[in-house]
C-alpha cells in the first residue's frame, strides 16, 4: 500500500470515515483562502494547485493530538484551517499533506460572568460566538468584516482586528490564555488561573503564529458586558492630515471611541456616501440579533443639522456614480473596465480633480458604544476634541449609515474580478509623526500600478493603521501571469514604501505568503525568538511549513 | 594566572579599572536583595554567601555584549542588577560569576510625544524617570512602593506594578519594544515600528524572564498625559466579602480608577488610620515634584461629611495602638515582640476580638487623576457603584492620608527586623469567583504562624490580587535556621492553599529564588516554551542560573 493510503486509512482509523475527505471537490477547496492573487489564476481556468492530500474534521482535541503525531511519524506536512477567509495565503497547503478543519470543535463551553471571560472552542463560527455571548448579555467586541466567514480560532491565530477594536482592542488584547497542539503533537494549555503573572507570558507568542507552532483548539477570552447605548455620528474634514490630527487629538485624551475612521477624499467617494448595493441583511446569516440598544439620543450639536441622503449629493453626482461603477465592478463589462483602469495614473488623476471640484473634502466616522451615561459623556467630549481639530458635524446619519453597511465592502469585490479586474488590500501601520508620509508614500507607490483610495480605521495613543484599498487592470489577452506581476510590483511598491519611512507592513490581516518575504527585515535579530520556538514546537517541520519565513 | 584573574583583567580590559570590583564591600552588596529571608541570616550575623566573584558597571550596550562574551567563553554565570529592591532572591548570584549592575546606563534617551512613548535606559532609577516625564508633561504612571530604590530595567524583567497600576496597568502593558543582550552575546531589539503587529510579539516572552534570557539594556514604553485633576476618597464596609463585590462592580462597569483597594480589618487598624510614623517625606529622594494639579472639588456626597482624625479614633484607641507598636516593632525590645508574637494564632485571635469591639470595618481607598472633566465624571460614577455596593463614603481625608504615605510602608520593615521578628508580604491572585476562598484559605494558612492582615490593591474586570502581609518570629536562642524553618513553612502553607483553591502564586513581586520551585506545577506543559526560550537565547546557562524552574 504506497505511503498516501495508509495515511488515509490511519486517519480513518482516528475520525472515522465520514470526517476524512480526498474527494477533489474538497481538495480544490481547502487548496486556498481567500487571497486575491490566488483568484487571478483560477479566473483564469488555471489548476487549483498546490492542494492538500487529505482534509479532516476533528471533533475533539485528542483527535488533533493523534493526527499531529500520525502526521509527525510520516513528516507529512499540516494545515490547520478555520473558515478559509483570510486574504495573504496563510491556509495554502504548500507542501500539501492534511489539511485540518477545525469548523465541528465549535462548542461556546463556558461563559464565566462572574469573571467576565468564556471558553470557546476554535471552530466555533465568528457571527454566531458574538450571537450566543449576547444572548447571555455580553460582547467579545470583535467585528471584523468577515465575521459571517470566519472563526475563533482563525481570530486568534492571525491576531485579527474587529472594527470596534479602538473600544475592545485586537484580539490578542482580549487572550487570558489558549490550547494549542503543539507539532510535537503535545497539548499545551496555557490558561491557568487569570492573572497568572509571574514569569513571561507564553500567549503572545502563540497569538499570529498562523499554524506554524501548532493547532490552536481552544481560547479563554475576555468578554465585556453587551452595550446600553450606542452613539454613531459623520464628520467632514478638509484634508487627510486634519482628519489624522483630529483623531489622533480623540485618542490621546484617553478617550476610546469604538471606532473611529476617516476616509480620504476617493474613499470618501467611494465607500462613504450612499450605500445602494449591499446591505447588511444581504450578507450570509444576517445581523445578529442583539439586546435592544438606544440609539444615542444626544442632542444636535450646533451648526450641523442632519442632512438626509439626497443633501448629501453634490452636482457631480452623475460623474462620481460612473466612476463607482467602475471600482465597485458594477454593470460593467471586461472591456470597459479594462480600459477605464487600464491607466491608473490617469484614473487617480481623473478622481483628483472630481474631488476637488466636488470640494466634499474627507468624511469621519465616529460610533462609541457602552454603558449609558459613560457613552453619552465620552461621546460629548470626543466630539468636542473633533470640532476643536477643525471638523465639521455632519449628523448621525452617516454614521448609522456606516453601522447598516459595516459588513459590505467584503461582497463588493466578487464583481470586480468577474469584471476583469482585480481589488485587494493593504493594511499598514505607523507612528502618528510617520503616518503622514506613510499615507503619500504607499499611495504614490500603489498609484503608479492601480487605483488607489485609503482610510484610517484602526488608531491608537501611538499611531494609526491606515487601510489602502486598490483596484487594478491588466489586458486579458496577457493572461493571469501578467496579472501576477502587476499584483506583484503594486505589493513590493507599497510595502517596500512603507519600509522605507518606518512604517509596519501588516496591521491585522498577518502575513501568510504574501508577507513572508519582509519577515526577516521586519523584525531582524528577534526573527531568531521565532526560529527558535519554532525548532522547539516543531523540530520536523511539519506544522504548516513554507509561511512567515520560517525555516 | 588562575582563571579569576584572568576574567578580571578581561574585564578591566573592557570597562577600565574603575568600574569593576572584586572588593569585598562591593561583593558583599551585591550578593543580596531585599529577600526577607536572606536577613534572617545577616541578622544573626552569618556570613554573605553566596557572593559574585566581579561586579560591573556598564555604561553602553557595547560593553554588556563584551561581557557576556566573555562570561560565555569562560562558562561564568551573569546576574543582572538594578535597584536591588527586589524580595524574592532574584538578584542573588547561588553560582557566583559577573554581577552586571546597570544603573550607569540611565539616559532617558528621547520622548516621543508625538506618539506618546519614550526611549529609556535600563539603570534609570524610577522616580527620576518619573521626575524627568513630569517635566515634559507626562506620566509612566508606575509608582511602586520600591520607586526610589528600582529602575526601569528591573520593572521589565519582574513585570512590575505600580500602586496606579488599575488605570496605567503594569509594566508589561506599556512595553512598545526591548533591547536585550541574549546569553549569546546577540542585541536583539524588539521595538520596530509602532503597532508592527505581524506575527508573534516577543516582548511578553523577555518580559519577566529576570535576567535568565539576557540582560534587558533599554525599553521603548508608553507614556499617558501627566494628569489634570485628582480625586481622593475613602470609604468604609462592613467586611472583605462587601468591599471585594464593590470593587468588582465598578471595574466590570469599565471604570477605571488610578487605584482601589481594600484593607481587611486588622490591615485596616494598622495600616489605614494615622500614618504617623513615616511620611513621604522622609523617603529617600523625597516627593518627586509635578506639575500642579487639582485636587478634587467634587462636593462632598450625602450621609458623610469629612471627619478628621480625632473623629477616626475608637475608644479601644490605646489597645489598638499597643498592637501596632507590636506590629511595628515600635518601641519594643526584641523580648517583648518574641513574647507578643510568639503566639501567633493568640494574636490573631485578639485582633479579631478588638475589631469586633471596635466595629470599624474595613477601609477602602479609591483614587482617580487624569483629564480634569472625565476625572471629575468617572470619579462620580465609581462613587455610586461604590455606594450601591454597601460602601459608606468616609470623605476626602483618608483618600489624601493614603496617598501621603502610599510609600511609607516599606519603610518600616527595618525596625521589625531589628526588634527580632520578620514581616513578608505575599501577592496572590485569583479570579473573583474564588477571591474570598483565596482570602479566607491563605489568611489561614499563614494565621497558624504568624499575625496576617491583607488588602486588595490590583483589581481588574476578571479577578484581582490580595496581598497579604505578615509578621512572625521565633525565639531568639533558636537562631537563624528555626527563623527560617517558620519563614519557609509560611510561604509552603500560603501558596499550597492559594493553588488548592485556583489561584496564581504571584502577581507583581516575581518569581527569583522564593518561588522557583512552584513554577512548573503553575505553567505545566507551557513551562517547554520558557525552557525552549532558555536553550535558544541562553544555550550554556550562564544567565542567571538556579532560577524561575529553569534547567
């Protein structure tokens, strides 16, 4: 029996046959996550290649355990895999082997009130965690817009962001302690009593280690009691660099807004006025049910009122629309996308002087959320801070508007990949005295290959991440290679921009393939601290090998 | 030329003659911390052992990696040194080898206010960092007991906590980055830039690690905004189970007071009314000068009024102040403290009798700083949570006493020595569901060997830590070695019954010596990463050995 069957009917042996697959639909399925260069080739027929030998389906951690150590004793690689929407290739089985779904260990175990954290298990589905911690009265906090597609264990092991992080943090602010399977095939359990202080703390060299140490299979989290009252309201401002100092002015009075973010002018344009397409009632599952929460009866701030829709259009509605059309993918064919993104610089040019005739500046998303009367307050003064910064109240409206559609842009990109184009998205990180030149930087560099827009979405006291969203073209006669390329230089463009002025190459979408090549200068001599845990966790080398460059 | 010789002349070779030691002062000093239980010994005057063989004094980085070269090419142990403020033994070199003190590297070396962090040098003595911060505006906000005699440096390594710590958080949730010289002889830095969150974080690992993975030189740390207003208060409750429930209520509401604590009854008769031994001022260094602020014009809240100290004082008065004095050690030949305190389970006994009589309850300090408007707010909200809790608002005065001689307190364990007995302190930890089970089972265990008090001083949304201080001896003609057997049953009898009942063994005070042996039944299987770490950065053990359970 050559080596492949005998793994598979070893596995068998372990999760029975039904929890053990090597159908080619499945493996086509588990070859990929949901990284846009992948998508460039199978748009293009190409094979879904590399693709894992076999996937399986755990119940329980003793089966992780066994499959690690089956898979040690024959040096066949692993691949642990939650619900497949990350965006940088972090579940791509490079060197094939067995894939593990941990989707079926989805047990919620425990919710300790008393204590305010709760055991959940890896699988468990991200909308339906935040689902059943309400029902008992509690959030996690953690909202990022793949919540419908994506898993506990997948938050944790990417070390995600939400987008009320600014209020409940990034997830590995929220770990008390984690289950991991080592590549040892050892169950580590670092959650012992809270507070457990003495001597290093091993979670945060598990939390982004991405399946390279071990499988992740269980998390103690930190939950916060469900909000009474949530206050959402826009602001405009001229400039990017007044919005940067307005939010930056928020943050370091201490206040903490759940989120606030500020577009710049395209994505102004773009995403923050008018929602017409998707709705948050489209996405997959719906909105959670959540316990009634007023909805911030503050009163109107001087000088603002509160604009309907139709108050918000400029005169150049009809030419702005065109151009959303073409980013969003929306009604156009191949050949008119290509040739409107076909020479980006041009398009850029183009937007830039829409916006300045439209003079609508930049739009400023502020919601605070929590107990009522601490709401209410810290709302006041964060808005105090803004309208001192130099912005200008536009009302709750658009920022309920943001609320409704916070999930939407995720689905808008499937349209502009039929269309012939490709969108992805680069979340760097910097210093508030570098984010200024982190912003024209990447975005000159970006800007050269595509269309390029950006907002601010996640600060903090000591700087911001700042979220480019870019939307490219190659002629389709040139084929998916030619695609790769220009997806290639846009990346080593913009991340290579963001090196150069001190900023980070990844906020909250981790690194998987795409940024394993910056891993080494990034982090230097201290990549020999992940070397070396990765030699102790993992002496063979089996646990999802080829990512973050690690040898 | 023996090998001692030839280490030192190396030595000399590196640092020049004037910053390395052989005397026997030098080794004398620094053969020791503040561990109580090395002055058991001293005391009775036994001999210094075990001592370094060579102290050093560097001054750059450069020299600390020469060093540690030199150490490793010989195979000699390495003791990092900062203030010698610690209790746990952590300092002591139990192999001998290069002491490296570190207090000539000091420089806070630029304040990036901008992004709120500074970059600080790891010999730098706390209150003249936090003096340098003030005169630029800001806070660290660490102010631990032992602030004029530690430094920076010795706060990262023990994951430290100041008496602020519930709005500033402990040392390990300000750290942006580290330089460390590995045991390798490797500068590793782990402060890129700002929020570079891809991949696993390193610094929780160094942090903690007390020298055993190389010597921490410098630290990249987030500052807060030196504060606008102040508020002070005390409060009284009937008893622990009332004052712990209050404290939980306002930290699960999201409040966050600089600090709240709670003093049991007899740690409320000794500690909490009349501080009129030692005053801040009298510390070495004196009060660090700030900038001006307020101090809390909130208006005095129903049912209290603001009593002064004559009001404070029971008609037990005399009794009570006698059994300070004991306590103390005030005043009392060594016969009169053994005789007192030789019955230790008498005395606790008593104590309960005369706080009974004296129906005070117990006393709970809060204190808020930060921006004047949400100061003044916050400081409202927690008071109502407080009161709602059962807590009876005792005025400004004792908020204001305590924060007068938050220092004071290790000031008088000198004249316990003296007198004959010895005093410790404790901090452990558990969530709240078991805190009264951990009061209850370590007041106990201790109560059989000694006179225990205890306060509740680092609360947080999921548990909060208990810090225990006791006071023993035994008679003189037994010496030394009897002191010790009493001391050492203490500390098995406390943390057994803090780990039968679910708690952590240590939250603010390290592991060193003291604690060493209990680190692998706490970390279990996570303590192959500590020791996976140790190989990697520390491959011939020559930093720090013997101790946090490492081989």
């Amino acid at each position: 029996m050559p080596l492949a069957d005998r793994v598979v009917r070893d596995l068998e042996a372990i999760f029975g046959p039904r929890r053990v697959s090597t159908r080619a639909v499945d493996l086509d399925t588990y070859a990929r996550d949901m990284w846009p260069r992948l998508l460039l080739g199978y748009r293009a027929g190409e094979a879904v290649e590399p693709r894992p030998d076999v996937i399986v389906w755990p119940e329980h951690v003793r089966e992780v355990v066994a499959a690690v150590k089956l898979a040690r004793e024959h040096r066949i690689p692993i691949v642990p895999y939650g619900g497949g929407s990350g965006v940088c290739g972090g579940a791509v089985p490079v060197r094939g082997g067995i894939t593990i779904d941990t989707k079926r260990m989805q047990a919620l175990r425990a919710v300790h009130g008393d204590d305010m954290t709760c055991d959940v298990e890896a699988g468990l589905n991200g909308e339906r965690f935040e689902r059943e911690l309400a029902r008992r009265g509690f959030t996690f906090g953690h909202f990022p817009s793949s919540i419908y597609c994506s898993t506990v264990g997948g938050w944790v092991a990417t070390r995600a962001a939400g987008q009320l992080s600014t209020k409940y943090g990034k997830v590995e602010d929220r770990v008390a302690g984690l289950s991991i399977v080592t590549g040892r095939g050892e169950l580590i359990e670092t959650d012992g009593p809270n507070r457990a202080l003495r001597g290093p703390s091993w979670n945060q060299l598990l939390l982004g280690s991405e399946g390279t140490l071990g499988v992740i299979t269980s998390a103690r989290l930190r939950v916060s009691p469900a909000p009474q009252l949530r206050v959402f309201r826009g602001f405009e401002v001229d400039d990017v660099a007044t919005g940067a100092l307005a939010i930056r002015r928020v943050l370091q009075k201490g206040l903490r807004p759940a989120v606030v973010r500020l577009y710049d002018e395209l994505d102004t344009l773009i995403n923050a006025f008018g929602h017409d397409d998707v709705d948050e009632a489209d996405a997959p599952g719906g909105l959670a049910p959540r316990p009634p929460i007023e909805t911030g009866a503050l009163p109107a701030l001087p000088n603002l009122g509160v604009p309907g829709r139709q108050a918000e259009r400029p005169r150049e509605v009809g030419m702005i629309e065109r151009l959303r059309d073409v980013v969003r993918g929306k009604g156009l064919k191949h050949g008119a996308m290509t040739a409107a993104l076909g020479q980006s610089e041009m398009m850029n040019k183009l937007f830039g002087a829409v916006e300045k005739v439209a003079r609508r500046g930049c739009r400023l998303i502020i919601g605070l959320e929590g107990a009522r009367i601490r709401t209410e307050i810290e709302a006041a003064l964060a808005f105090a801070e803004l309208e001192a910064a130099g912005a200008r109240d536009r009302g709750e409206e658009p920022g309920w508007a943001w609320l409704r559609h916070r999930y939407a842009v995720s689905y808008r990109m499937s349209p502009v990949f039929s269309g012939g184009a490709f969108v992805d998205t680069m979340e760097v990180a910097a210093s508030w005295d570098k984010l200024m030149d982190l912003y024209h930087s990447v975005r000159d560099a970006i800007g050269r290959h595509a269309l390029v827009m950006a907002h601010l979405s996640h600060g903090y006291a000591d700087g911001c991440s700042i979220y480019f969203t870019f939307v490219g073209t190659t002629p389709e006669k040139d084929g998916p290679a030619a695609a790769r390329r220009k997806y290639d230089a846009i990346w080593r463009d913009g991340l290579e921009a963001t090196t150069r002025v001190g900023g980070t190459i990844s906020h909250h979408h981790g690194v998987g393939l795409l940024k394993a090549p910056y891993m080494a200068s990034e982090h230097r001599e201290a990549m020999a601290i992940f070397q070396a845990a990765k030699t102790s966790f993992d002496p063979d080398g089996i646990m999802n090998p080829g990512k973050m460059g690690l040898r």
